[in-house]
C-alpha cells in the first residue's frame, strides 16, 4: 500500500501494509485523459489521507487508479502485504469522491474473493477509508457466513460494495430481479485470483464474469495476484480478448499487466533433529519435534503453524495441548471442517492478540493479513514453492520486514525439498496454474441459472460464453448438447421431470417455469463438491464443524475421537448428525479426511532430483550426509542425467523401485502401465504403489529384469492402448461422474428441513444413473467429460507421456541392493497401508526403520 516514512513498525492491518521496491510495469500504459479539476481534487483528498496515516502512495497504486479513471482493466501481481487492496480500491474511492459515484445506495463495485473468512476481513480493510473519507458507501457481504442483514441489502441492491464469493455471485445471477441493479455496476475487483485461476471455481467465475459484462458494457475489472508463474496467461483467462494496453473494437477495454513491489526477502529456516537423534526415514506427523516447536513458539509473540492436511493440524494441536503451559484458550486451531463460529473466533483472537499459537492448514493460507503475527512454522514439506510465499507471507506485515519461515521435517528427506525450495526461489521459480477448459458440468449449471435469472437467448448466450477463455473452443454441437441436456435430460432422462429443468417459450427464450427445481437449483449452485460429511454436534450446544460419514461409520457409542480440539465421545449417530460429549480421556482416534495429501509440484520435483546430483552447502545437506552415504553405497543417488531404478527381492516378493521424480499422479499411472507391460512377458501378479519421488512394483513371482529390459518397457509408444487396458477407466469414470453430476444438477441437493443423503446413497444415485447413460445414451455429454477428466487430472496422461519420453532420453541406472535403501523404504512403507494388521501403519514403519538402520549402523 504504501511507505510508513516514520519507519515504525507497529501493528498493520491489511490495507496499511507495504514492503520495498518497485517491480518492472508490463505493457504500455495508455495516456491519461485529461483531468477534471474535480479529479484532481478528489486524488489530493485520496492521498492527504494517506498522508494522514504516516503513507505515501507507492507508483504501482497510482498507475492502477490511473488506469481504472481512464476505463481499463488489467491484473496487478504484487506480493501479499504491499498494498494491493488499496491500489485496486483507490480507483473506485476517486470515483467517489468526484462525485462520479451514485450518491444513493446502488451496486457500484463487486469484490471477489475465494474464501468467506477473506470476504469478512476485507470487508473491514474497505470500510476504513469509506468511513474516513466521509463517503458515506454501504458496504456488505455476501457469502455463505454473511449475516441475514446483509444478505437482504444483497438481494435488494441497496448496497454500494458487494465482497463475495465466486459461489455467491453465481446465486445473484439466477435472480431475474438482480438483473436492473447489475447495470449500473462500474467495476469488479477479483482478489487472490491465482488461487481460483486452475480450477472449476474459475471456470464459473469467469462465467459470471462474461454476463456482468454483458450487462454493463463499460464495466472495469481488475485481478489481484501475489504468487504465480503464468501471468500473462492469467491475465487473459480473466480478462479474454483484449491484449495488454490495445483496445480490440468498442466493448472490449484494454488490459494490462501492472507490477507492484519486488518480493519480500525470505529466509526460510529448517528446526533440525540433534545430531544423536534419531531420524524417520517415513512417516508424516513429525512429532519428535514437539519439544522443540513449544521452545519456538514461546520464543516469539504470536505464531502460526502450518500443517498440510486437517489429520495434521488436529494431531498438533492435541499434541500442543498436552504440554501446553500457558492458558488453554491462548492455543487455537483453524481448517476448513470447523464451524463458522470456531474459525471466526481463532481468526479475531489473532487480530486482538490473545493467541500464542494457532495450528492452521491452508484455510489461513490466503490474504487473510494479521500484523500480530510474528512468526509462521511449516509442518512439512510445503510441496509447493507458491504454498510456501503465500503461508511466510502471513506473518511481519510491516515496511521493510523480511519473510521467515520455520520448516518442520516430518521425516529425512523432507530435508532435501526444503534445501531445494531455497534453490528454486532463488532463481525466480514459481509454479503455473493451469486453467481448465470445455467444464461443460459447470456451463450446464451457469445456464440453468441464466435461465432462472430472467431467460436467455440460445445464440446470445453461445456467443457470450465463447467469450471466455473457458470456452473459447466451445464447438455447435457440445453447445447444442448442452441445451439438450437441461431442457431434458438427454435421450436416456427425458422420461423423468426432474431432469427436465429448462422450457424454451413461444418467444424462444430458455427459462425455468418450475418453482421446486428452481429451489433445488440454488441450493446446489457452486462446483466445491466433496465426500458425505457428518455434522459433529453437542447434544445441547453448539455444531463443532464436521467430518466424513466414513470415518464417522467406523465408530461405535461410546467411542472417543480428537476433532476441534477437544475430545468427544460419541453418543448417537442420528440423521447425518454426530451428537457428541467432552470426553474425559485424550486418547482416541482422530478423523481422517480424503484427498488431503498434497502433491510436489513439477517445478519443486526437478529440484530435488537436481539436488541429488550437485548437493550444497546447506544445513539441510549436511544433516543428511549420513543417510546419503547410506543410499550411495547401497545403491547410488538420483540425477538428471541418468534414471535410476533398484531391485531386490525379500520375503514379500521382488520389489522394483523407479525413481523418475514427476509427482504421485504420474507415477500411479507409471506403475500401473508397467505392471500390464511386465504381465506380458510372463504370467505375474503386481501390486503397487507411489509417492513423489517414485513408484514400487512388487510381484507374486519372481520376476527377471536387465537394463535393455526395463528401457523397452519405458516407452511412450502405445500408451494409449496400454492404458486403457491397465487401468479400469471404465470405473474410474463412474466414479469421476458422481462429482460431475452434482456441478451439472443431475444429484440435487436435499431439502432443509429433511435428512441429508449419505455418501453411499450419493454414489448410488450417481451410479445408477452413469449406468443408464451408458447403456442408453453412450455419447451423452457428460460421459464423455468423465472420461476426459479421469485423463487429464487422474491419470495427467499428458504428464505421463512426458515423463517416459523422458525416461527413455535418459541412462538406466539399474541397482540391486542388499536391502532395502533410504529412498526405497518410503515406497516400501507406502505400500503398507491397505494390509491389515492389529497396528497402527506408523508402529509398524517406526519398528522396520529401527532395524533396518540398525542393520546398516
């Protein structure tokens, strides 16, 4: 935002927050036009405020609300804390004090963000200046947490500035009456952009997007972005058809590419294991740490303390709270399956400064700015460069403060993406988003909702949506296929109403005449689907949050289970709702929530791997010689020059390792196509499993293996065919349709009021009817999307394409180890899970590391 010349570096808030240098502008600015004296009034007043608060305006805010006056839109990428919320702001409070803006309360400005706990604070961060400038704006939420008070004011436009989700402007534009107050918009203001920029939330933004341009042809719309590796391409999936500073016909205005402040300085630091002790080659809690975090903790005055996944941060936090020596409500945890009320208090504890610690999981990742934060942990490997930017980003916000981060090991070789993250930013890397395309689920929902909105004309619509970067390749016949599908279903549905959601009229507008499916439609609008999810609730009090009907279903009356922070005993089990007690022990299982494991990012892999063959000086290097030794007179270390694969047989079977470092996904694919091609050369059965750095092949038979052998099989030719038959697409397509068909309104929702669906009851509904379609509609449009998305996100087939042209470009390294090796024992551990065994899966890895070390002391 903007410089505090006192240099005090005291408490910040979100929109008082700056940092150092100015970054390179992208792109020619157009000339201003010529300024009013009223305009140069109202900036006097705008930075005489600033002047008021110790600020000076920094050149990248002045550029953006020079190009907002002037009608532009464009994207500014600057890092989190340096003032971007005023820069995007400024523009619409210049209107405003030029008297440019509505002096009676009317939709001016819609601000987007991607989580509700971002859209309460930056409520906040907007209402300061408002309120100092004498502005006299309502401003209002509209989200899923938002009061019925500003849900009103939403729904009857008597609001200036809007804060929403992506979710919730969705929900407006299925609002025939919304339709007058959209017209008057001036400006949309898309926050966190890069967070919405790579999935199906930004399909249906950039959706929104195109009808509110529609309906206000002058409309300005500027993208806030921190950390990102394809900026140019994310500036034109937000704003499609118009490149940087040229102006395409009358609507489209140009779009820019602004630069804000150069990144932070960060310095990210590794808690390392004394030099006696003892280190896991696998695992994922990292709690031998534990003793050193408290010590770290109370060393500083506010921390945060980053896990992955919702099993870690629930395991920290129970772990903290045992040892914890201060009062209890000084430590907090926050993730995305606790109540509104509990999130929402551990977020306003931060902000007054009553909380020592708060253990999180990407739910705080975003914007979300608290200046009493002075340190931030990570339990991990972040497996993510941007991951990492964005959660060091979340503590120091003042002028001139540099970002540190304290890295976790859960196990050893977390050592080596920590040491790799360090190289990676140093030369600039960061990971791309990849924006998806052709979600024809999400566009058969945005339609029913344009038709519940007013109607729409079937070629203004086709054209309005071919205007977004989502689209662009929408061909006649998906766009006819999609028509048919919500006006009956398709060939296979059209016998039964409920599928038959959109009448075209005598005038040949597309609308919904039937006020239930019109109901049902808005309950189900969003594309954030997930597993069945049980309410977790007080018998007389309040809801604590939820977790999977899975784990639920594998509790018994009585049983004792960590969720909140709390440990609670289940009393019944009762319409989707858990009703639960305090329990008086603390031992007792803790839930497990499905997909939560993140995956290393390609950029963060090659790193690794690069790291393996050139090594450093770092802290991280050094406290992993002996382990490296270790693998290297075992077996030999990974390059990218060479490939190297490991085999060796024990009790279990003959176990091939391979080690291409392209990320899980990839390598579950890998390793299935590598079991059909090794059953080909001789009868055998395989089991297998991956982690980021490679894969495991283990066989029923003993099976033989030399370097020509194994580099005919790593071979891009016939991956198709191959795969196909390796892997039950068939299968994992019908499981890929459950999640399309609730986006496209084939599962609705239940009623409020009513006992919602289960997990099973979901997959069987979407089942049944994937089925249906199969045998009596093949070509149905959503089919073909499910096999389409099992392609591309399941299996990444263009990953793995990749990947074995580049095993087959590189040496084979081929190793048989006396044992197994310190790479080759996660992959070996990792295989474990599905066994069954009267252990938990970390007892039983602890004792296998703890002999195996002790075989090669």
């Amino acid at each position: 935002m903007a410089r505090r010349e006192t240099g005090n570096r005291g408490p910040m808030t979100r929109e008082t927050t700056a940092d150092a240098a100015l970054m390179v502008e992208v792109g020619p600015a157009r000339k201003p036009s010529r300024r009013t004296a009223a305009v140069d009034a109202a900036e006097s007043v705008l930075l005489e405020w600033f002047a008021q608060q110790g600020w000076q305006a920094f050149p990248f805010q002045r550029e953006v609300w020079r190009r907002w006056r002037a009608g532009e839109s464009g994207l500014l990428h600057t890092p989190t804390g340096s003032g971007k919320t005023l820069a995007a702001f400024g523009g619409a409070l210049l209107d405003g004090l030029a008297g440019n803006a509505s002096t009676s309360p009317r939709l001016q400005l819609i601000w987007i963000t991607p989580l509700r706990a971002l859209a309460a604070d930056t409520v906040r961060a907007l209402r300061v200046p408002v309120e100092a400038l004498g502005l006299g704006w309502q401003i209002a939420q509209r989200t899923g947490d938002a009061s019925a008070k500003d849900k009103r004011l939403a729904r009857a436009g008597r609001v200036d500035v809007l804060v929403t989700t992506p979710e919730s402007l969705a929900l407006l534009l299925s609002y025939a009456d919304t339709v007058e107050q959209l017209r008057g918009l001036r400006g949309v203001v898309v926050d966190e952009w890069h967070e919405l920029l790579g999935n199906k939330r930004g399909v249906l933004l950039q959706l929104g997007l195109a009808r509110l341009r529609r309906l206000a042809p002058g409309l300005r719309t500027w993208g806030l972005s921190a950390t990102l590796g394809n900026l140019d391409e994310a500036r034109d999936v937000l704003l499609p058809g118009a490149p940087s500073g040229a102006r395409i016909g009358n609507d489209a205005p140009p779009s820019a590419l602004v630069g804000g402040l150069a990144p932070r300085p960060l310095t990210l630091e590794t808690l390392l294991p004394a030099a006696h002790e003892r280190f896991a080659w696998a695992g994922h809690r990292g709690l031998t740490h534990l003793a050193r975090v408290t010590q770290r903790v109370f060393e500083a005055g506010t921390s945060l303390l980053f896990t992955n996944t919702r099993l870690q941060a629930e395991l920290w936090h129970n772990a903290l709270a045992a040892v914890w020596p201060e009062a209890p409500d000084t430590l907090a945890l926050h993730h995305g399956s606790l109540a509104p009320a509990l999130r929402r208090a551990a977020e306003q504890g931060l902000r007054d400064r009553r909380l020592r610690c708060v253990v999180a999981t990407s739910s705080l990742d975003l914007g979300v700015d608290f200046p009493a934060v002075d340190q931030v942990l990570q339990l991990g490997s972040p497996k993510g460069l941007a991951r990492l930017l964005q959660r060091a980003g979340r503590a120091r916000h003042w002028p001139g403060a540099a970002a540190t981060i304290t890295c976790i090991p859960t196990h050893a070789l977390e050592l080596l993406e920590y040491a790799a993250a360090r190289h990676a930013l140093a030369k600039g890397r960061i990971e791309a988003r990849p924006p998806p395309r052709l979600a024809l689920d999400v566009l058969a929902q945005h339609c029913v909702s344009i038709a519940l909105g007013g109607g729409f004309d079937a070629d203004a619509l086709y054209a309005e949506v071919r205007e977004t970067h989502a689209y662009a390749e929408l061909t006649v016949e998906h766009w006819q296929a999609v028509l048919d599908f919500i006006v009956r279903g398709g060939s296979a549905l059209e016998s039964y109403p409920d599928f038959r959601r959109v009448q075209r009229g005598e005038d040949g507008l597309y609308r919904v005449e039937d006020r239930r499916i019109a109901y049902r439609h808005r309950l189900s609008i969003g594309t954030i689907t997930s597993d069945g999810m049980v309410a977790v609730k007080f018998l007389r009090g309040a809801t604590l949050g939820a977790v999977e009907e899975a784990f639920v279903g594998q509790l018994r009356r009585g049983d004792v289970f960590q969720f909140a922070g709390r440990s609670l005993s289940l009393v019944r089990l009762e319409d989707m709702t858990a009703y639960v007690r305090i329990a008086r022990s603390r031992d007792g299982v803790s839930p497990t929530w499905r997909g939560g494991r993140l995956p290393l990012s390609n950029e963060l892999g090659r790193e690794v791997e690069a790291l393996f063959a050139r090594g450093d000086d770092s802290p991280e290097w050094q406290a992993l010689q002996p382990l490296l030794r270790l693998q290297q007179r075992l077996s030999a270390l990974p390059g990218p020059q060479h490939l190297l694969a490991e085999s060796l047989r024990s009790r279990h079977g003959r176990h091939l390792f391979l080690y291409p470092f392209a990320g899980r996904s990839v390598h579950d694919g890998l390793a299935a196509l590598l079991a059909l091609r090794l059953a080909r050369r001789a009868p055998n059965s395989f089991t297998y499993a991956a982690n980021d750095y490679g894969l495991i092949l283990t066989g029923a038979n003993d099976f033989a293996l030399d370097t020509a052998a194994l580099t005919a099989l790593l071979t891009p030719d016939g991956l198709d065919a191959d795969l196909a038959e390796a892997v039950n697409l068939s299968e994992l397509a019908r499981r890929q349709f459950r999640e399309i068909a609730r986006i496209a309104g084939l599962l609705p929702p239940s009623l409020p009021g009513r006992a919602p669906r289960s997990l099973r009851q979901l997959q069987a509904s979407s089942g049944m009817i994937y089925d249906v379609l199969r045998r009596y509609d093949p070509q149905h449009v959503l089919l073909a999307l499910a096999e389409r998305e099992v392609r591309s996100r399941q299996l990444d087939v263009a990953g793995l394409a990749a990947t074995l042209a580049d095993c087959a470009a590189r040496p084979l390294m081929l190793r048989e180890p006396p044992s197994l090796t310190p790479l080759s024992f996660p992959l070996w551990a990792e295989s474990f899970r599905g066994h069954l065994s009267t252990e938990d899966w970390n007892t039983r890895i602890a004792r296998a590391a703890a002999q195996l070390e002790k075989k090669h002391a």
